[in-house]
C-alpha cells in the first residue's frame, strides 16, 4: 500500500512565476521520491523602488512515501 503525504513549499525567481515553480519541483526532487503532484496556492510580486525584483509562489507538493516494510529494528 503506498501513502501520499502533502507538503507547502515557497521558492523565488528574480525571472519569472514559472521559473519560481520549476525551482521548487526541482528542489523538491532531489530529496523526494514519487512527487506527482504540485497544485500553486499563491503567488506575489516584491517590489523594490518601484521595480518587481523578485517572483514568489507557495505550491503544494503531493509525493509518495515508500511502502511499509515488516522489517523491525
């Protein structure tokens, strides 16, 4: 049986939403397996005199977590 688990992740681009996004997915990669998952919950702007300088987004991330193992300790 496989249990998914849920997790809010923030990353930041000074390009663009869409790079934010690919940054955290992979970001997030590198340590979980199985994500298939990312649905965007947020996004905002800040702005530095009057200039966007940086791109925000808050994603959720859905990823496997590995099966139990009978296996005692």
């Amino acid at each position: 049986m496989w249990v998914s688990k849920v997790s809010q992740i923030i990353g930041s681009s000074t390009t663009s939403f869409e790079d934010a996004a690919s940054a955290v997915v992979c970001r997030a990669n590198r340590t979980l397996r199985g994500v298939n998952g990312v649905e965007v919950l947020d996004k905002s702007i800040k702005v530095e005199a009057g200039r966007i300088v940086e791109y925000r987004v808050r994603l959720k991330l859905v990823f496997d977590l590995a099966p139990h193992i009978d296996q005692h300790w």
